[in-house]
C-alpha cells in the first residue's frame, strides 16, 4: 500500500513523529504548516493526495475552514481531523464539516495508521467497485419510493435527481440505514455497520454525520431521516409527496 499523505500540522515534533512512521510504511508524505498552505498545496494538485491528516489549531485559516475548502474542491477525499481538544462539541464540528475520521492528541501512531489502513482500504474498494460498473446498466442496489441508490457507482437519486456532494460516510449512512425503511438503527448499531469498529462510545460521531446528512437531503424533501427519541434514527419517504 503506497500512500500519499498531505500532513497539516504546525507542531514540528508531532510532524516529525507522524513522518517517521509513515515512511516506516513507505508512504510518501507532504507538510503543510498553516491552513492557507494546506489549501494551497490540495488546490494545486488534488488528485495527488490519497489521505489528510489535518489538525484542527492552525494559524491563519483553522482546521474547520480548511477541511470546509478542501471539501469544496474534493468531496470525496479521506480526511482525518487531528486536536488537542476533548469536547463532544467539537469532535461533532470537526465531523460534521466532512472529516470521516477524528483522533484527539496525544494518539498512538500506531492505532493512527490502522485509521488510516482502514479507511484507504474502504475507499480503494469503493473505487474498484466503481470502475467495474463503469458503462454497465444503471440498475440500482436500493430502491425505496423515491430514493434509489447504487453503490458501487456511489450514486444517490431523489425521484431521478441526483444528490450531490456526499462524503463517503454520508453515502454509507445513507445506503445502510434506506436498505430497510421504517427500521430504527441505534447510534451502537450505525457505528460498528459504517465505521466497521468500536469508535470508543464516541457516538456523537453518528449525530454530526446525521445533521450533514440531512442538510443535503432536506433540498429534496423533509424529515426523510428522522430521530427516535432515545434510540437512534430511521429513514422514511414513505410519507413525501412527489
């Protein structure tokens, strides 16, 4: 696995640690110090990147901004959100602007790079996936009363329209909990279907992705994800009107 990894990162010894073990596994790596060369750096080339480590204390443009820019010019990129901070409020603002990972400082670069594995393997799949179904019949892997949803094209439809600018765990939130309408999935159960691991109870993770979720389905119809008070969410378009 040859990785190519855009470090964003203006502490040099975490840098200087996070490069060592990434050329441990012969991955290639480029730093960005501040925000506005991270931004700069992904603009200029942004097919080049395969993951992002991004820090979320920056000086001249935060983490947030830049992870809200680099979403802009790519939806899709893997994007790990680095802190020192601790607070449920902003592991769900580093989520909910699109990071699909969120690791809280000090961390262990070994369990760092199984993230990152994991994550990678998710999206080389994903793209394998793709690259089969190019030019074969548009048949869709979930069909509800107005959502249709490919998979391995990552292709989502609301009554023929598609629905843009996913990120990769909005789509699998999407494709997991619209397989079976009307069924409630806790955030325990969303967690190990999506993210495919224990995330160490940080369920707010399943609320911020959620909330982005919905932002982008709500250009379509309403309350089609809906909240189960206590248990978790449930997808429902039973009820919309064409």
């Amino acid at each position: 696995m040859n990785l190519n990894i855009l470090i964003v990162e203006d502490d040099n010894s975490v840098a200087e640690m996070m490069g060592l073990f990434f050329k441990k596994e012969d991955w290639n790596e480029d730093l960005a110090t501040d925000g506005e060369q991270a931004v700069e750096m992904f603009k200029a080339n942004p097919e080049k990147y395969d993951m992002i480590t991004l820090d979320l204390n920056l000086p001249k443009k935060d983490g947030i901004q830049v992870a809200k820019e680099i979403r802009a010019i790519s939806p899709k990129v893997p994007i790990i959100m680095l802190t020192a901070r601790d607070t449920e409020s902003d592991q769900v603002l580093g989520l909910g602007i699109g990071a699909d990972e969120y690791v809280t400082k000090p961390f262990s670069p070994i369990a760092l790079i199984a993230r990152i594995k994991a994550l990678h393997r998710r999206v080389m799949m994903e793209q394998e996936a793709d690259d089969k179904q190019s030019g074969e019949n548009s048949d869709f892997d979930v069909t509800t009363k107005h959502l249709e949803i490919s998979k391995s094209r990552r292709e989502v439809r609301f009554d023929g329209r598609v629905v843009e600018n996913l990120t990769p765990k909005e789509f699998d939130l999407l494709y997991t909990i619209a397989q079976k309408p009307q069924q409630v999935f806790s955030r325990e159960q969303l967690l190990e279907l999506v993210w495919g691991y224990e995330y160490y109870g940080e369920e707010r993770t399943v609320d911020a992705h959620i909330k982005k979720l919905r932002q982008k389905l709500d250009k379509f119809a309403p309350q089609i994800i809906q909240t189960v008070w206590g248990v978790g969410y449930k997808f429902d378009d039973s009820k919309v009107k064409q």
